[in-house]
C-alpha cells in the first residue's frame, strides 16, 4: 500500500467516530473515479481531496489533501496546482493539508491558505511538483493527535 494511502487510512480511523454518515463520505478517489463523478453531478470539478467528509454537527464538509513529506517537501500533481492556486478554476480546494513522514512517525498540518504562495508561485510543468513544506505547519508525533487537531480546525 502507498505511504500516502496509509496516511489517510490511519487518519480516518481516528476520524470516523465523528463523522457523520448520513452525508457524503469521499476517500482517496481515483482520477477515473472523479471524472465519473463529474459526469454523474457529483463534483464541480475532477481534482478532488484525499479526504472529503462532514464532522457530526458541521454545517459543511471538511475537505483535506494527504501528502507524504520528504526532504521537506511533497509532491504536488500539476492537476492539484492548476485546480488549487489562487487562480485555478477547482471547485474542490482542500481546507487543509495533511502530511506525514515516510515512517509514520511524524505528522503535519497546515491550512490551504498557508500552503497557496507555493501553489501560486509554482509553474513547473512536469508531472508532479516538490513543494517546500510551508513553515506555519503545526507536527505532531502520532496520527491520533493529527486527527484530534483536524477536528478542533474543522
């Protein structure tokens, strides 16, 4: 399994407890999933976040992108830059990002809003993208405290 689909199933088991089941629940889509998804009236748009889920009680969902951190930076699809950069036509921006190490052992959080000068600064045009981690991130050192801190931010 990828590191980055072990991240998000790590996370959501702590989640789950508090999410709301009577709503739209969205894990780790596929492109081909999303596009069907588009098609159907699901989604606005293709480019769509790791993690898509409302909290018991929230007025609205909370959307989240998953990374895996190396050398301090992640990858970053050309698909996700052109859909969540401050120009970017996506409808589905992520409220926040989460990221762990390549071990597990270490967790991150950071808003869109902090991680959107990166985004926006960023032309290349290869595939996928390494971005710098953003400075305002917030570590923790187990998932369960990544999960408790995205249900205070939601």
């Amino acid at each position: 399994m990828k590191q980055e689909q072990r991240l998000v199933a790590e996370v959501y088991r702590f989640l789950a407890p508090f999410v709301d089941t009577a709503k739209n629940i969205y894990v780790s889509l596929d492109g081909q999933a999303a596009e069907m998804g588009v098609q159907e009236g699901l989604f606005e748009h293709p480019t769509i976040p790791d993690l898509w889920f409302t909290l018991m009680g929230a007025g609205a969902p909370t959307l989240l992108e998953a990374k895996i951190v190396h050398d301090g930076r992640v990858l970053v699809m050309q698909s996700q830059l052109q859909a969540w950069r401050s120009t970017g036509r996506g409808a589905h921006r992520p409220h926040a990002w989460i990221a762990a190490s390549r071990r597990l052992d270490t967790f991150y959080y950071w808003t869109h809003a902090d991680f959107l000068g990166r985004l926006d600064s960023t032309r290349a045009g290869t595939p996928t993208v390494p971005l710098r981690v953003p400075d305002q991130r917030t570590e923790f050192g187990h998932a369960c405290e990544l999960a408790l801190h995205i249900i205070r931010n939601a």
